[in-house]
C-alpha cells in the first residue's frame, strides 16, 4: 500500500507542479488582459503592480507549489523504499496539503470578494472604482478554456482524493 501512497503523493506533485507552469506560461496574456480592462474602466495599469495582483509565476506563486510538491516527493520516495518515516510523515504533510487546498480553493472562490475589501481596506478612491469581477474575468479569459476550470477542477480533484486514499494508503 505504501507503493500506492508514493504514486499518489507524486500526482499531487505533479498537480502543484501545474500551478506554476501554467501560470508561467499564460500569465502574461492574462496580465495583458487585466491591463486592457483596467485601461477600459479609465483605471491606470500601475495599480496592478502597487497592489501586488499578479497573474505570472513570479513570487510565492511558484515558491510554494514547488515546495509542496518537493515535499510530496520526498514522502514518495519514504514510502517507495519502506521506510517508516514515510507513514509517520505522510500523515503530517499529506494534512497539511488537504487543508492548504482548502485554503486554495476558498481563495478561488471568494477572490473577487477577498480583491474588493483589500481595496476598501486601502482607501484609494481609484481602487474602489474598478470592477473587480470584470477584472479579474478579463484575467481569466486570457488563459485556454482547457486550464480554467477544467484543469483547475482537475488539480483539486488530485490534491483531494489523492491525498486521502495516500492518508489511508499509510494505515493499511
């Protein structure tokens, strides 16, 4: 089982691994694009980078999927070779993935939300006149329809259920 458990934690590598890449790869269309709106709401551009809104892969938007999927490697390759701490670390890391992605996947849902009362909370007339939902659509739009929601859902799907059967992987 623990064989299982190490192909599991290497999916959700490879899911983590996605983040970045894709965010890589796209973000700049999708930084246009957020631009193009802002431009069209007669908002400048600048408020993009003075408020830290990035749609690249710069930052912690692939430090922290890399290191998490680095993590998840490593417990692979624990529980590839038979060795205890593989379980024991398993239990501890493979948690805190599930609750990561929960945090993740909240921050998703609520982000038009969570952009609006960062602007509030900032007090700039500018930032409150933006149309957040048309911005960040605009942002979204920029990426393939095949990333957004389909290998997002993807992605969740794998960091959830590979990360419970992996958990139960580890008992058995």
């Amino acid at each position: 089982m623990l064989i299982f458990a190490a192909v599991l934690q290497l999916l959700v590598a490879l899911a983590f691994l996605s983040i970045p890449l894709v965010r890589h790869r796209f973000g700049p269309a999708a930084k246009a694009a957020a631009e193009a709106e802002l431009a069209r709401q007669n908002v400048p551009i600048t408020v993009l980078e003075e408020n830290g809104l990035k749609f690249d892969a710069s930052g912690h938007e692939t430090a922290v999927p890399a290191t998490v999927a680095a993590i998840m490697m490593v417990l692979a390759a624990l529980n590839l070779a038979g060795n205890h701490w593989g379980q024991t670390l398993t239990w501890i890391f493979q948690s805190l993935v599930l609750v990561g992605n929960c945090l993740i996947l909240y921050s998703q849902l609520t982000a038009a939300k969570s952009v609006r009362a960062a602007f509030r909370r900032k007090g700039d007339p500018t930032l409150l006149r933006i149309d957040v939902p048309a911005l960040l659509d605009a942002a979204e739009g920029a990426f393939p329809r095949w990333v957004m929601p389909i290998l997002q859902n993807i992605r969740h799907t794998v960091v959830f259920v590979g990360s419970v059967l992996a958990l139960a992987a580890t008992v058995i």
